[in-house]
C-alpha cells in the first residue's frame, strides 16, 4: 500500500511543482479581503498562484500551465458583448467564487466578466493546446482573442476547449463571461441561496475551480473509465477520447508492472490485476495506471480494487464492501469555507476535512448537495473514506418546470459519468429531502442503468420535509430524525435501510461564529464536555439500530459548523475543536465494530433472534428451565419477553467471551448441558465454561454465531424449535447459528409495581428524608413527613403506568393532576399535560434498572429516548443527568446514589412502606 501511495502522491506533487513554474503572469495582483473568520490557511494562499496542485489526478499529464492568480473583473448587465481588449476596473483570484473574501470581491453579481493574458509556452509549439475548466458556476460563456469558443451550462462539472485555433503569437487573452442567477432560476445550486440564512448559504458564483491550459497530440484521451471487476481478477477500463486510436494500458502497484492490455479508444479493456490487494477503509490500497494512445498522447491515473453491492447477511439486506457487511459510518460534509466558500483556500485545507474525519473514527462521508474538485475525491481515495455523493438540488419549495429538468438532469448525467472511476463513491443520492424532487423512481432508474456498479438511494430523507411519495425502487430506505438517531421503517427484501441524517448538536463558540446571534442547531449544550457526551449517548444508540432495525448506515450533522449552523466537530473556521475527539473516536469505532458481530453492549439488556428466512419472527427464550425459540412481538405478554430477553455478562471462564443472565432469574444463565441449552444457576464443574459463549462473525455472512469455548466448533443453533450446541452441518445450519443481538424485548431491568400508585424517596446518605414531587410544574425534592400537608403528598405520589413509549418500561403519572406526567425538557424534569406526541411519550418514558448506590433503593429510573441518563436529584433539583457529562447537574460525586431510588408505597395512601 505505502509503496503504491508514495508513487501516486509523488506523481501529483511532480505535477505541482511543474504548474508552479508554468504560471501565466499578470501585471496587477487581487487583493483578497478580510473574511468574516479566518481559517488557518487564509493567510497562506498565493495571490500569484493559488491551489498550485495539479487539479485532475485520475488523469494526469506531465505539462500544463495553470491560469489560476490575478484576472481583471467587472459586473455587467449580461455577458453577450465581451470586453475584448479592454481593462477591468477591479481585480479577482481565481478560483476563488466571487461572493469570497479571498476573490476580493466579496459581493454577488448576476452577470460578470473575468479576464486576463497569458502566453503558451514555446516548447508546446506543434501541439494542440487545452484549455481546462474544473468548474464555473453557472452558465459561462469563453472567449480567446475575441473568438467565442462556446458557452457550457452546469456549475458542477468540468469542461475542456481546444483553443488552438484562435491562439495567436506571444500575448493572449481570454475573458470568460458568467451568469449566476443562484436560486433565482430553476438551476441545480445545491444550498447557495440570495438570501442566505439558517440551512441556507452564501453563493458561490462564477470560477470556483482550476483553470489550466496543456499540450495534447491531435489524437487525445479525454477519460478513463475505471470499474473494479473482482469476479474477473481484473480492471475494467474504458478509454475516453479520440475515435479510432489504439490503446495500451498499464497497472503498476509500488512502481512493479502488473500487467498490460490493448485495445481501441472506447471498447472495453479487461486488465488483469491477479491477487488483487482490495481497497478498503482499513486499507485504501490505490493502484497506478498508464494509458497511451497510439498518437503519441500519455496519461496517469489510479484506481482501487473494490466491490460495491448489497446481500442477505444475517437475515438482514446489509449493503457490501468486497462481498462483506461494513457498517457506513459518516458525517454530512457540506464543503463550505468562510474565507473561500465553495473553494478550500489551499489544498492542504480541502485534505485537512477528511483527515479529520477519518482520524475520528468515520468511515464514510455524505457529500451533501455539493461536487468536489477532482482532488478532494482522491484525497478521499487515498484517506479510505467510502463517499455517498449527492447531486446538487434544484431551489426547494417549487415544482421544477420542463426546463429545470432538463437541466438537473443533463448535469446528474455528467456528475455520474465524470465521476465513474472514483475508488470512494459507493452510493449515489439523487434527490435530498425532496427538494426538486420530480419523477424519482425513474431518475433512480436511471442512474443505476448509468452506473449499475453502486447503490442509488433515490430520496435522502424520504421519510420527511418535501418528498413525494416513496416509488419503492432504488437500493435504499433513506429516513432522516433530527436529533435521533431513529428510524421509521424497516429493510426490505431489496433495499439497504440507513439513517442518512441525525444529530446536529450544536455549541456557541464565542468569537469563531458566522453570524452571532443568529446561530441554528436542532438542540444546543452548553459545553465541551455536555457536547460530547451527549455524542456518545445519541451515537451508541445505533449499535441498537443496527441489530434491532436493520440500519446499515449513518450520517451525522456535520464535520464542521457552516455560516449560521453551528452543529459541527470543528469550528466554521476550523480553528476549534468543540467535542473531545478522543471519546467521539471511541464510540465511533464500536459502533462500526458492532457490524462484525463479534462486539456485544457488556452489562446490557438483550434479546437474540433467529436471522433464519421464514423463522425471523422467532427469539430465544427460556421456560421451565429450557432454552427454545418461540414468536415474540409487540403484543406478548409480560412473562414471554422477559424470558427472552437477557444481561450480556463477561464469560464466567472468559472476560473476552460473555454470558447470558437471565433478566428474570438473576444469577441464572444460559448453559450447555449435554449439547442442549438451558438456563440453570451454578451446578459447579464444568458449569462456568458451558455458561461462556464467544461471539464470533456471523456464519451466515453478517450478526453474530456463538461458539463455545469447552466444545471448540460447536456453535449456539436452533433446530425444530430447540436450541443446541452443533457443530457445522448443511442445510441452513449457517442461518441455523446466526442470531441478531437485538434491543431487548423488556427494557426494564427492576422490576417495579406497573398501576400502583407509589411515591419514590431518595437514598443518597443524609437526604433520606426527602422525595421526589412535582411544585410549579417541576420536579424536585423536598422533605416530606407524616404531618406534611394534603397537597404536598400528593405532590409526591404518582401511577406508575406502562411506558407511553414502551409498555416494558414506566411512567409517572400525577395523582393530583391526571393526565399530566412527568417528562424531561432540556434535562429537567417537569410536569406536563401528555400531548400524544411521540416525543412526549418518549420524553416520559423512564426503564426501571437495578439500584445504582445509595441506601435501600431499588430502582434507577433510565430515560428511553436519553439511554445512560437517568433521573437524578441535584440540589433540590430533578434532572435527567449522566455519569461525568457536561452539565453541572452531571457531577459523578454521588451519582450512583442520586439516580437510586426507594420506590414504596404512596404517601397519598399513608406514610409509605
């Protein structure tokens, strides 16, 4: 890997250093101005020759000239009479949009003019000479010495002209006339808006990428199109360019030859890559490729060997890397810069998001209504960082017309074409939120018959906002839940489900804002410390999601903060670090960990399920001391789920295998006993080992087998309704020994009295007098004795009712004001009227779990949709709290004690008991 990385990374800085020395000159120099925030890197741009690098790795050649520094600009009333010959009043820095502080305009203009000189290069004489647009947005319209070349609609994309006709000796010019008109027009734009706020920002018009001129023969290549072909130990590779030419191909890794094919410009090559090193997040192994026409034209590229597609694993429609489950693990990456917005300041910033994120823990990025220059893709290539690519929206809020259409879909073809060779991407999203949405199942349709290779998620967030009805097809269920993570549906027989945004948790920065005092986030903390801890709690929730739900994926809101967002990572200006990345690392890597299977929630309540087809409505349970599988539901009783559901205990004879308690049998666990499984407590012997159970890797290619340690081979199966220890067999044996370690089927782990009025006293020593009651609405405690008055015990007495959320765990329902129960709201605990919103029942949804601490409690009283926070007194106050979280009221002096609590009788019945 590192030979053949080297090599590639050493081809593109030749590249720069070449464009550093081939810069067109210009006699005035832009000046940008002040940005809002400052990022690292504002300082360090070139106003003579920013973004040096060469800009298009996947295709490279070994002279060009970069025409990226100062140009000449003017605004204009529209871009059909070209300044030929004439001196702008202001100047510019390419590729900087001309809304940036680094362009040194800094304003919006509809239509403009940028333009400047440039001489080619002796040496290139007898050659065709290129001229090369990363990107322009939107409509531009290219001059050379008062010839028009041509005029491209499409901010997104790249495009080429052959200007050697219109060159002439020594001096040249060129003007490039650009009408923006952002989302006054039914234009892709993505989240540029003229009146930028909240989710919406600032415009990103005109040059935005890098411009370059290079020498080519007549006979040239245009793209090479790279797809892995695993099954065939080969790369498939079709060359772009022009007709009729021979071709030869040529895969390197670490500088060796590894082989080499023939054929003609636009037929299908097969290059053998025997013993392919895949690529991987653990392992972006990039090959190095060389392709050269029979005129004479060279050119450079890469590609990975990889596999992108979707099985059966487990019972479950997993998505797949090189045939295996690999959960996507992301952020939702916006690519927004306050200095340059649309355009990272330097290269080493635009790397400097994805290092980030990977050394965070991610695996994937959403690329969020926005293409990347070429680099950034193979910065993602070379980081390892599977991509889901979006395309850039139409404006929201509107019906597109024919013409729009039009548009966004000559632009989506382009998108999926010029990015067909690029390792990373492995999902396409069409549409987001239903903004532009139009025709979806055929657009989805569509771009799978243009790339058939990757999965097409036809609606990102189709469970909500502006979406149209879901036309099923595609390869992904696609639910958004702000904060979440929460899904609403389920996976089907052929399509993946992800959670493709949750989180946005947000944090005021003083002096690193866009816009203080207009900041958005979906729900604010007030320190580091609350920020990431409440990270944690939101992120490990998806270990449940992916074995309980079926998620395969997931996007977090975001990376960075970006202009009135100030949901990120990183500070907008990538100056500030607002979590403590190395506990937002932790947790990132055991939910990815979770998807091998071998990882279980130690000291967890769980249930294991059978991933068998036609059997998958079944669990593990025990009764009369025999361990079976039998249908479990929403509507079994009480008894049955709890016989299902089970403590994940370190294995009695191994801390790295685990053991399962019973939840309603304490200190009886799950053994094996003459190759059948019961549940029994300690019969001594060989008792502990047959108690152990190690996780390994699904057998069947995804969740979780168990195999035991005292019968080496032989793993946990169920057959004709029984549950054995058996070696490995035929038939459906591997689906027969993989369970899905699932959200428990009873939550609750104490066992507290469901419609009896009860009153809870709290247990920390020298505060035993005092209890839980509600006063103005809010919870607190306060003492209460015999001679206390009416109200103030009934104030202090509640209806333990089922769950409103979840009927396996409690609510607390006022005595003296029915109908209203107690909920948390910003972590404090209040008195509220039940709305019969789902948030509301999962806001007063608590799991009665076993006593913490303190002295005589039998119950700490776990929040549902807040897991690992529970109800804690606090100075007199009542808070949903975590162990050594950010807020005050999180203080680990006490805490097991504050969050136990004597559950007894009512003091509106009497002096409890």
């Amino acid at each position: 890997m590192a030979a053949s990385r080297r090599r590639t990374s050493v081809w593109i800085a030749v590249t720069a250093l070449l464009a550093g020395t081939l810069v067109a000159s210009t006699p005035a120099v832009a000046a940008p101005k002040p940005p809002r925030l400052a990022t690292p890197w504002t300082g360090q741009v070139s106003t003579t020759n920013p973004l040096p690098e060469y800009p298009r790795p996947q295709l490279t050649r070994d002279r060009w000239l970069s025409l990226n520094g100062t140009w000449q600009f003017a605004g204009a009333t529209n871009i059909d009479n070209p300044p030929v010959g004439q001196n702008l009043g202001e100047e510019i820095l390419v590729p900087y949009p001309i809304e940036s502080a680094l362009s040194g305009i800094m304003r919006h203009q509809d239509y403009s003019y940028s333009r400047r000189t440039f001489t080619v290069p002796a040496d290139w004489s007898g050659q065709r000479i290129q001229l090369n647009f990363g990107a322009v947005m939107w409509r531009s319209k290219v001059w050379i010495n008062g010839t028009l070349l041509g005029t491209h609609d499409g901010g997104y994309d790249p495009f080429t002209y052959d200007i050697t006709g219109a060159l002439r000796t020594g001096s040249n010019e060129i003007i490039v006339g650009v009408w923006a008109p952002v989302n006054a027009q039914e234009i892709p734009v993505g989240k540029q808006r003229l009146a930028p706020g909240g989710i919406w920002y600032t415009p990103s018009s005109g040059i935005w990428q890098t411009v370059w001129l290079e020498p080519t023969p007549a006979a040239r290549v245009t793209r090479l199109d790279t797809v892995p072909n695993l099954a065939a130990g080969a790369l498939d590779l079709t060359v772009q360019g022009t007709a009729g030419q021979g071709v030869t191909a040529q895969v390197y890794s670490g500088g060796a030859l590894v082989a080499t094919a023939t054929g003609t410009v636009g037929s299908l090559l097969r290059v053998p890559v025997p013993n392919a090193r895949l690529w991987t997040p653990d392992d972006p192994y990039l090959y190095d490729l060389r392709v050269t026409l029979s005129g004479g034209d060279s050119v450079g590229g890469y590609f990975g060997m990889r596999s992108v597609g979707k099985a059966m694993l487990g019972g479950v429609l997993r998505p797949t890397l090189n045939g295996k489950f690999v959960y996507q693990l992301g952020t939702l990456d916006q690519g927004y810069w306050p200095d340059g917005l649309y355009t990272a300041p330097t290269d080493e910033a635009l790397r400097f998001d994805l290092e980030q994120q990977k050394a965070l823990g991610f695996n994937t990025v959403r690329k969020h209504i926005k293409v990347e220059p070429a680099r950034w893709f193979y910065h993602a290539d070379r980081l390892g960082l599977m991509v889901w690519q979006d395309m850039p929206a139409l404006a929201s809020g509107r019906e597109p017309s024919t013409v729009g259409r039009q548009r966004f879909e000559v632009e989506l073809r382009r998108m999926v074409e010029n990015l067909r060779g690029i390792t990373s991407i492995v999902q396409w999203v069409p549409f987001n939120e239903g903004w532009g949405e139009y025709d979806a199942g055929r657009i989805a349709d569509l771009v799978k018959s243009l790339d058939p290779t990757r999965l097409v998620n036809h609606n990102s967030g189709s469970n909500c906002c502006d979406s149209d009805p879901d036309p099923g097809n595609g390869d992904v269920i696609d639910d958004h839940w702000y904060v979440g993570p929460n899904v609403a549906r389920q996976p089907s027989s052929t399509r993946i489900l992800v959670q493709g945004e949750y989180g946005g948790l947000g944090l005021h920065v003083t002096g690193h804002e866009w816009n203080p005092g207009n900041t958005f986030a979906y729900e604010m903390l007030p320190t580091v410390d609350a920020l990431t801890a409440r990270y944690v709690q939101i992120t490990e929730k998806l270990v449940d999601l992916q074995n309980g739900s079926g998620v395969s994926g997931s996007i977090y809101t975001e990376p960075t903060d970006v202009e009135d967002e100030i949901n990120g990572f990183f500070t907008y200006d990538r100056q500030v670090r607002k979590m403590d990345f190395a506990r937002v690392r932790a947790v990132n890597l055991r939910v990815i960990a979770a998807a091998s299977g071998t990882v279980l929630p130690l000291n967890r309540l769980v249930s294991l399920k059978v991933t068998t087809p036609g059997y998958q409505d079944r669990s593990l349970r025990h009764i009369n001391g025999v361990v079976n599988t039998e249908v479990v539901n929403g509507s079994s009783g009480q008894t049955l789920k709890q016989d299902a559901t089970f403590w994940v205990r370190p294995g009695l004879s191994d801390a790295n295998c685990y053991s399962f308690e019973s939840r309603n049998f304490p200190g009886q666990y799950l053994r094996h006993r003459g190759n059948r499984v019961y549940k029994e407590a300690d019969t001594g012997g060989t008792y502990r080992a047959d108690a152990t159970f190690c996780a390994r890797p699904g057998r069947s290619g995804g969740a979780t087998s168990f195999e035991s340690p005292s019968l080496p081979g032989s793993f946990l199966r169920h057959r004709g309704g029984e549950v054995w220890m058996d070696p490995p067999g035929t038939g459906s044996y591997n689906d027969d020994a993989t369970w899905t370690v699932s959200p428990p089927w009873w939550r609750s782990g104490a066992d507290l009295p469901q419609g009896q009025v009860s009153s809870l006293r709290v247990t920390t020593s020298g505060y035993t007098d005092r209890w839980l009651r509600h006063f103005d609405g809010a919870a607190r405690t306060d003492v209460v004795t015999a001679s206390s008055t009416t109200v103030t015990k009934q104030d202090a007495s509640f209806t333990l009712r089922p769950g409103l959320a979840d009927s396996s765990c409690f609510s607390l329902e006022s005595v003296n004001y029915q109908g209203q129960f107690l909920r948390h709201s910003g972590y404090r605990l209040v008195r509220n009227t039940n709305d019969n919103s789902a948030l509301f029942a999962q806001d007063a949804t608590f799991c009665a779990q076993p006593p913490r601490g303190g002295t005589g409690g039998n119950a700490a009283l776990e929040s549902l949709n807040y897991p690992g926070y529970f109800i804690r007194h606090y100075a007199e106050l009542v808070y949903i709290a975590t162990n050594g979280g950010g807020n005050t009221w999180d203080n680990p002096g006490s805490f097991d004690a504050d969050v136990t609590w004597r559950v007894t009788t009512a003091w509106v019945n009497g002096t409890p008991t």
